[in-house]
C-alpha cells in the first residue's frame, strides 16, 4: 500500500480492560451477539479461535507476532488491566509498542499517578473516556491532571461520542467533544486526541478543531456511527473534510483492534489507504497520517520513517 519502506504506527490499541460501561442484561446481551456476527460477516472477521495452542500463549507475544505479520510498525495500547500492567507487557517488545496511562482522572491523586505513569513506568501520554468522567471536564478538581499534561506537553486521547454498542452510553454530560473545549483553550501546550471523527459529532469535532489548533483527530475503528446520522456521510467525507480543515498533519491513524481472534484489524487499514489515496493525498501526507504524526507527538522522532527519513 505505500511506494517507500513506510511501516505504519497505529495510535490506538486494547490490551484487555475492565468496562465499566457494559449493561448485563439478557436483552442486550442477545441484541450485541447478533450486532457481532453482522460485523464478522461484514469485516470477514474469523469466528472463533482454531489454533488452541496460541490461545495460551502470552497476549503481548500474539500482538508481536501480529505486527510481524502485517508488517506494521508500531503500536500504541490505551488500555490494560492497570498502568503496571501495561507497562509490564509492552517493556517485553520497547521497539514495537508503546502504551498510555489509563486511570480514573476524578481520583484525588490522579496526577500524582499520572506523572508516576509517565517517569517511572515510561507510558506516553493519557486515555480518558468522556462519557465515564461525571463532573466537567474544566472542573477546578480536574486542573491539576491538565497541568502535568501541559507542561510535559503530553498528548491525551479522549473518546466522545457513542459508548460501547447496544446498551452503551448515547447521552452524558461529557458526550459532545465541545465539553473539552474550555480546557483545550486553557492549555493549548495539551495535544487532545479524538478518535473515530468524533463517533456521532462530526460536526462538533470540526468546530472545535477550527478554534483549537491542539485537537488531533483519531481515524480508529470501523466508523460506524456514521449510519446513524440523519445526514449522509462516509469515510470519503471524513478524511477529505478533516484534511480540509485542519491538513493531513493532524490526522492520526487507529484501527482501535482489541483482541484476538480479530488480532489487528487489517481491513481497516486497507479501506483508510484506499480513501487517501483516492482523495489523491501525496506519499508525504500519506505517510504522516499513517504514522509519522503519531511518531512525533511521542516523541518518537528517531523512528520517522518514509520520506521522512
């Protein structure tokens, strides 16, 4: 897909987590089981399991081999069963993953552990999910995680939008990507990552990119949402639109793969090449979308690769 020795570096990744969004009820749970094998039947995702052997394998091996195989450059995992966690799994593979902090920002010491996070277990930056953060994002007892973040200049990765699937989150306080609007002019040093084009508030996500020089746009997942839209969009849109706006420079490639036997959702990769280079976006641009951006907002600089070299 790139006419260069350019490997990819996804920004957004799972490592298993606790979610505390899920409802357990048996509704639902019906209503997700048909909703998932409409996707694997949409996405050509494998049904289950075949090789028992890789099963007990350790995850982060399987995620190596994953990289490997796809001939991917890099990966940035957002979640795990904990920070030490994660820390814990990527340090067996420093070249190939890289993670961020994922703890509750309302905690009273959440900074404390934030920067913790940072200088002792060497994460990258903060994941936060807006709709299960129950106060104002620009609440005062908020400031001091938006400091460390400012004056590292760390990047955060906020997802707004829908939550989860049938039985997620569709209305809260902290829904609407413009809830972090006070706090992204306050601290323009912070760069805020929104993935999925804003999954629902496209437009809001526009808006607050046109005011905010600081806010990235994360291309992650299958973009569903875009079907329950009153007005029509596709993923042609998102990326010519977004690139009209703010440029190719901070557009951030994700797939936002979870797990396995999905493993790392090459599909997604193939149909966001394919909408860039039918924009007519150039190898340069091509290639900070699909990496080299996210390189740079790590401080990954000394692995810029492409045409960047």
């Amino acid at each position: 897909m790139f006419s260069t020795d350019f490997q990819v570096f996804d920004i957004h990744a799972h490592l298993p987590y606790k979610q505390l969004f899920l409802m357990r009820h048996e509704t639902i749970t019906q209503a997700n089981a048909e909703r998932a094998e409409r996707m694997r039947l949409t996405w050509n995702f494998p049904h289950q399991e075949v090789d028992e052997e890789a099963t007990k394998r350790p995850i982060i091996e399987r995620w190596a081999d994953e990289l490997e195989r796809h001939g991917i450059g890099g990966l940035n995992f957002l979640t795990a069963y904990g920070n030490d966690d994660l820390a814990q799994q990527i340090s067996k593979y420093p070249s190939k993953f890289t993670g961020f902090a994922h703890h509750d920002i309302e905690q009273p010491d959440a900074a404390v552990e934030l920067q913790r996070a940072i200088d002792v277990l060497g994460l990258k930056g903060y994941k936060l999910f807006g709709p299960l953060i129950q106060r104002p994002l620009h609440d005062p007892s908020l400031k001091a995680v938006w400091r460390v973040l400012a004056e590292r200049r760390l990047p955060v990765l906020i997802h707004f939008g829908l939550l989860g699937h049938t039985g997620g989150i569709v209305q809260h306080l902290n829904i609407n990507p413009l809830s972090i609007f006070n706090v992204a002019r306050e601290y323009p040093e912070i760069p805020i990552i929104i993935p999925h084009f804003g999954a629902g508030y496209f437009q809001e996500l526009l808006h607050l990119c046109w005011s905010c020089p600081n806010i990235y746009i994360d291309t992650s997942g299958s973009n569903q949402w875009m079907r329950w839209t009153p007005y029509e969009l596709t993923l042609e849109m998102l990326f010519r639109k977004s690139a009209e706006l703010i440029g190719p420079e901070r557009i951030l490639f994700g797939t936002d793969s979870s797990g396995f036997p999905r493993g790392f959702v090459h599909r997604y990769l193939q149909e966001q090449v394919r909408v860039c280079r039918e924009l007519r976006f150039s190898e340069h641009q091509i290639e900070l979308i699909f990496g080299n951006n996210a390189r740079r907002l790590l401080g990954l600089n000394g692995q810029l690769i492409g045409q960047e070299k």
